[in-house]
C-alpha cells in the first residue's frame, strides 16, 4: 500500500448491539500502514464494520478488497462484473430483454447464511458496496440487511450446551438453498453439472475458532446446512433450529439502513446475514460485491 494522506480515523460502535462503523476514510485513496492496521484490527473484532460515503470505481473497491489477501471469484460466473471478476454484482435491475444483470439471490432465498461455506476453504468475508439503494415512496430507504454476532452468541451458549457442541461437525452442501427454493417458485440461478462437482457437500466444525482472535464462533447457516455429521435428522434437527434461533436474538443483531456509497464488511467466520426484502421494480437496488479467500475451519 502506498502512503497518502488520510484523515483522523474514528471507529465507533453502530447503532445496534454489535458492530462499529469507521469515519474519516476515503477507500478510494491509497491507505497508509497505520490506517490499514486499525481498519483490519476493527474488523477482526467485529462481525460487521461499516463506511459511509465513499465513492468507489469498480477497480477501486478489488484494490482496497485485495489489502485484505487473495479474492474469491465466484461460482456464479454469469453475475461477474465484465472486466472485474473480482467483483459479484448484486441486483435485482434487468436488461433490455428482461435478463438479470446480477444475483438477485436475496429475493429469492431470504434466510439467514453466512457466504461460500460450501468451500473447503470458506470466505473469510465480504464487501459490499451500494451504488442503487430502493426507497418507499416517502423516501425511506428499503432492502435493510441484518448482521447476528455469532461469537457473541457463543459467549452466551450454557457450559451444557458448549459441552454438547463440542466435536460437531455440520455438512454445507451449495446447492441446498435452492433447491428448497425451487419447490416454491421458479429459480433463475442455475447451478451446472461441472459447478456442483467442483463444489461438494463438506463438513467444518460447528464451533469454528477465529482465525486472527481465537474467539469462538458459531459457524452455522440455514442457507446451506443439511444436517450435523453423524448424527440422525430427529437429533441434528432440533439441535439445528436451536442455534439458529439462538444466534439470531435481537441482542446479537445489527440492522443496517444502507445509503448510497455504502461499503459494508463482514466476517463471514463471526457472522451471518439476512438481506430484508420489501421493495420490487421499479425500486432498484444495485450493489458490488468482492469476497475474501479464508482458510479451513478448525
């Protein structure tokens, strides 16, 4: 990273529980050592950071992703941006022949997930930049997202239940979420024989230990979880939608009221996310996305 000069940072906490947002930063500068440091250290110990303001091209946003390590590029290959495939685009606006432009996933598979676990390396986590922002016609802003501290969530587990974890392993499967989905409506996303095969079922631990702090999170998401390892559905089940709902309480969310020129990240080892689905076309929502390379779960 090159040295520039950059204004005073200021990390404060969100407006919910969990969470802090950072001020007097521009992404779009070249950021120095010390900027860079308190900007990752902030977001190693949140599952969420937020920046507001920001004005960002397409190759700005991979370069200040890229600070971060190596880029994801997505299995989805129909939604990259041409010319960055770094980048997911994320929407719902439609061409000239009434095609998709990106993954208008949240509008049609609104649940709680965490990205990429499937992999055998997940994501260690997400950009996501806002350029279209929805609004009701009294101007409010539509499309929130929600972010549950999952580490949190562990902090607050029984010690019976932390035991009773212990050892556990979840299977991710890719394509779950949609094929759920394809039993209500029909699904534009398409996963290929080629894709799935390079993307089989796998299992991490259910309690995963964060890669720079140790914390213990909760690494589970109802998007693609298809049971626990070893253990028949009439237990895993139960056990399942217990942690879900327990991750998901108020105390340990964030609502996220975006604006345009947003840059949200999130740690998908500490988090998951819920994308809020109340607005339709006309309201649009266009949004890029990077994703950060991870490493195995243990």
């Amino acid at each position: 990273m090159a040295l520039a000069n950059v204004s005073r940072v200021t990390v404060r906490r969100t407006a919910g529980p969990v969470g802090a947002e950072i001020e007097g930063v521009d992404l779009a500068a070249d950021l120095d050592e010390a900027t860079f440091r308190e900007i990752e250290a902030s977001y190693n110990a949140n599952p969420v950071i937020v920046f507001r303001g920001q004005k960002l091209t397409p190759a700005q946003q991979v370069r200040f992703s890229r600070c971060f390590g190596e880029l994801e590029i997505h299995v989805l290959k129909q939604y990259l941006l041409p010319g960055h495939p770094e980048i997911l685009v994320i929407s719902n606006v439609t061409d000239d022949r009434g095609k998709l432009i990106g993954l208008a996933d949240a509008g049609r598979v609104c649940v709680w997930h965490t990205d990429m676990s499937y992999l055998e390396k997940p994501s260690r986590g997400s950009t996501l930049y806002a350029i279209e922002v929805p609004h009701a016609p009294d101007g409010h802003p539509l499309g929130d997202t929600l972010f549950a501290d999952t580490a949190m969530a562990y902090d607050a587990l029984p010690a019976a239940t932390r035991a009773r974890l212990r050892g556990l392993k979840a299977i991710h499967r890719m394509t779950k979420g949609y094929e759920v989905q394809k039993k209500k409506s029909e699904s534009s996303v398409v996963y290929s024989n080629d894709q799935q095969r390079q993307n089989p079922d796998r299992s991490h631990p259910i309690v995963r230990t964060h890669p720079a702090t140790g914390r213990k999170c909760i690494y589970l998401n109802r998007l693609v979880v298809v049971g626990i390892e070893g253990l028949p559905e009439a237990e895993s089940g139960p056990l399942l939608e217990e942690l879900y709902a327990h991750c998901t309480q108020p105390r340990f969310v964030y609502r996220h009221q975006w604006r345009v020129g947003d840059m949200v990240m999130w740690d998908n080892c500490m988090a998951q996310h819920l994308a809020t689905i109340d607005y339709a076309l006309p309201q649009r929502r266009l949004m890029h996305r990077t994703t950060l390379s991870g490493t195995v779960p243990y």
